[in-house]
C-alpha cells in the first residue's frame, strides 16, 4: 500500500504533465454555465432524447458543469465519474468517440479523484435511468495533490475531523447541513429582534477594562498605543447599556467574544454570542419576549418545537415553567443558601462529590457550584429566578426583598441557555458592587467582574429602566443535541 507521500509524488508527476503540455493547473476562470442543482432541475429542458427515439428528436442543449471528481471508474472503453460542486452530484461519462483517443487517454493519464473539473457536454438519461452528462471537452480547475479519505469511511477520528473539518464536510452531508441550520438560526435571531425594531450594532472587541460578565480573559498587546488590552468577554454589554444611556431605545449585537476558560461539551473559549438591550423594559417583559424568540427561532431553524437533548424530551410549545433559585438547591442539596455559611456550603459540596476549584473560592462560588449540580435535573423550559444579589453584580435588586435580584436564566436539558436581568442603573449601588467583585478579585478569583470607573460615570449620567439579554451558541448546539465544538464549523485546535 503506497503512502500518502508516495501518493502525492505521483500526482505532482501528473501536475507536472499537465505544466508540460503548456496547460493551466489552476485556471482563474471556467465557463460554467449552470450548477449541477440547476442541470438536475431542468434536466428534461437541456437533456437530448434517448438512443432508441427517432432521429428528428431533440439533441440536447450543451452545457458547462464544474465541480469535484467524487468517483473515477472504467467501463468497456468509456469513464465514468461523479462531480460534485456542492449543490448537487451527477454523473459523467467521457469517451473516445467524443474526446478522442488521445484526449481520453490524456484525462486517464492525469485526473484523479480529488480533482476539480470543467465538463462540457449535454445531458441523457441511460439505460440504467442514471442521469448523465456526455462529455465532450473538459478542462482542469484544480489539480489535487492530496488524496482524499476512503469515501465509505472518511476520517474515523474524531480529533481529525474536527482539525480537518472541509474533509469532514465533503463526506459528512450532516455537517454540512449543520453548517446551514447555524447560519438560518443566528439570521433569524436577527430577523426577529430586527421585526422587534431593535437596532443592530457593533461595539469594541478590544478593551481596556474587560466587563459585562463573571469570566477571565484573553490579554494581548496593543502595539501602537503601547498598552495592554483585553478581548471581549460579554456582547459589549457595558457599551450598549451606555447607549441606552445615550437615548437608543433598543440595540443589539451578534459577534465573536472570548473567555480563556475550560473546555468541555458546553463551554468554548471562542464563540458566538448575541446580545438584546431594551429601554423602559424590565426582567418580567423580558422573558416574555425571549420565550416569544426561542420559540421562533427554533421553528425558523428545525421547523419544531419538540427536541431530545441529552437525554431529556424539551417541548419548547409547552408552558415555561418559573424555578426559585433557593429552593431548588434547598430540594436537591438540603442547603437553606440564605442562611448557611461557607464552610458549612463546602462540606456539603464534599458530602456531594461536587469538585469545585478551590483557587479563589468565596462565597459566590460556593453556591454557584451548588446551583449547578442542581440544573442537571432539570428539563425545562423554564427561567431560574430569584437569584441572591452576591451572584449577579449588574443586575437590579429586587424591590420587596433587596437580598435577591431581578434576574432570569433560560433553563433547557439540565443546563443554562441565556441569562437576563433588569439592568442595574444605580451608579453608587454600582460602584459597591463592582467594589465587591474587585474584592474577590484581589483575593484570588479569577472570573470575578472587575470596577470599571467610565461605565459609573456613563450611569451617573443616567440610564433608564432597561432589560438586558445574552444567548450564545450553546443553544444551536443544544438544540442540535451535539457537543458544543462539533456545532463550530473550524473549532480551535492544539496544533500538532
């Protein structure tokens, strides 16, 4: 069995063929007149009429079809193979009474499966019902050097699909399709805030003080301004809410952001998030409003509102349930949180065989690692609300009870699928907050928020009411019921 670089010597011989014939390898232009869905779809229009019809029958309109060769074989004289551009496959067959011999023998000599060529010809259907084109000229587009993977297995290794992910699609159409469901699920989550009259808008990925969420960045180097800057960790959450102070009614954004956290089958460092800020809107109006968008989302994308994910049935049409934060882990942990103390929370997160990182741990912690352990059990959909005020540092209090804040998470299959909250526009409430978290900071924790001075003064200025809202591509991810890495179309990699 050859190699894979003996394989690849033999075709840089044939590339060399190709070179020495005075003919272009890799031309800038074809003459593709159709797409191979669009030949398939108008196939009795172009097609020419079969052997046994009688001579005045039509004979077909010619055509030029591209694509990439996926199947090479010998018949009786004539070739055969199967282009695919994407849009479809078809078959060819290339023969000598066409091409002639030494046309033929010059496709045997140097074309390869792998290779993107150019076929000219017309359609028929043979005996066999296979619709065909007759190829009467054809042209490199590309030669390939490399072979591709055994079409009937592909790549078996996971780690190798995700790290060479076009040979994954090439033989996956399941990726492929994945790939279209991300794009209709993210356009329709902008299609449906855009309906809402929200506005679409773009705010720093570089800062200086990273904010809006409980996670610890990425840092790099600024060269021209000769500081160090930080990527993104939230939507620009601080930066809409200064819009809303700004007078904008409604604003989102979609993009990238990043947290150098863990990875696991929820969590990934790079990814896609999108967040909603809405003026004179509060935590109530605001789950109203995101159960309105799953809901249209999910129809939009899967055309469904029922999904199996992770073991759990999720009907997203059913009535959304209301989850008390303190009563949840008060059920499943025996915990009162309103009233234990740290080491009392940690023994019973030992007692429970929950790990936690012990780096940095206070309090916050402490009841988050209990909360999670708790979600599990959960199928949703529903919000988890009443959550105490030590965990969310930008959210409103809540009025009848200021121990607790007026923010909601998206519970779907055990887990968190979008958090919002009735945004804090309190500055001196604010500043003690940010004061707080700089705290845990100092003392070791590396996701608490830290005091961002100008976003105090923005609010100083004064903010409305406002209702804020973050969804990332868990929620594609969970929704496909797949790993969170497998939904990416190029997920990041540790180079080998």
């Amino acid at each position: 069995m050859p190699t894979i670089e003996e394989l690849r010597k033999i075709r840089v011989e044939k590339l060399k063929k190709l070179q020495d014939a005075g003919i272009l390898a890799y031309p800038a232009k074809t003459g593709r007149t159709h797409s191979i869905a669009e030949a398939l779809k108008n196939f009795v229009k172009f097609s020419k009429a079969p052997a046994s019809a009688k001579a005045s029958a039509r004979r077909g309109k010619r055509i030029v079809l591209a694509g990439r060769i996926m199947a090479l074989r010998g018949h009786g004289g004539a070739t055969f193979l199967d282009i695919n551009d994407g849009s479809g496959k078809i078959q060819v067959i290339i023969k000598t009474d066409k091409v002639g011999e030494k046309g033929y023998q010059f496709f045997l000599d140097v074309f390869d499966i792998g290779d993107f060529v150019e076929i000219k010809g017309t359609l028929f259907t043979t005996t066999r019902g296979e619709k065909t084109i007759e190829a009467e000229d054809y042209k490199m587009l590309s030669k390939s050097l490399l072979t591709l993977p055994e079409k009937w297995h592909g790549i078996q290794d996971v780690e190798e699909k995700l790290r060479k992910r076009y040979l994954d699609i090439i033989f996956n159409p399941e990726v492929k399709a994945m790939i279209g469901k991300r794009a209709i699920f993210w356009n329709s989550i902008r299609e449906f805030l855009t309906k809402k009259e929200f506005l679409e808008v773009e705010t720093p990925v570089l800062e200086t003080t990273p904010g809006g969420a409980d996670a610890r960045p990425f840092i790099t180097h600024h060269n021209a301004l000769d500081i160090d800057v930080f990527l993104r960790i939230s939507m620009g959450e601080l930066w809409q809410k200064k819009l809303m102070v700004a007078g904008f009614e409604k604003t989102f954004e979609i993009g990238r952001q990043f947290r150098n956290e863990g990875m696991d089958a929820e969590h990934l460092q790079d990814y896609t998030q999108c967040e909603f800020y809405w003026a004179y809107a509060d935590y109530e109006q605001g789950m109203k409003l995101v159960e309105e968008m799953y809901k249209y989302v999910a129809k939009k994308t899967f055309g469904t509102l029922k999904f199996k994910i992770r073991g759990f049935d999720v009907d997203l049409g059913k009535k959304w349930e209301k989850y008390d934060f303190q009563a949840m882990i008060a059920k499943h942990t025996g915990i009162n949180i309103d009233e234990a103390s740290l080491p009392e929370i940690e023994k019973t997160l030992q007692k429970l065989k929950i790990e936690y990182d012990k780096k940095g741990f206070n309090i916050t912690r402490a009841i988050d690692n209990c909360w999670k352990y708790c979600r599990k059990n959960i199928a949703g959909p529903g919000f988890l609300i009443n959550v105490p005020i030590v965990m969310e540092p930008l959210a409103k209090k809540m009025e009848k009870n200021p121990k607790l804040v007026q923010r909601f998470q998206v519970i779907l299959a055990g887990s968190e699928n979008g958090k919002g909250y009735s945004e804090l526009n309190d500055p001196l409430d604010q500043a003690e907050r940010f004061a707080q978290q700089q705290k845990f900071r100092d003392a070791g924790d590396q996701e608490a928020q830290r005091y961002d001075k100008d976003f105090i003064e923005a609010l100083e200025y004064g903010m409305p009411p406002t209702c804020g809202f973050g969804v990332s591509e868990r929620l594609f991810s969970f929704l496909m019921d797949k790993p969170s890495r497998d939904c990416q179309i190029f997920p990041l990699m540790k180079p080998k």
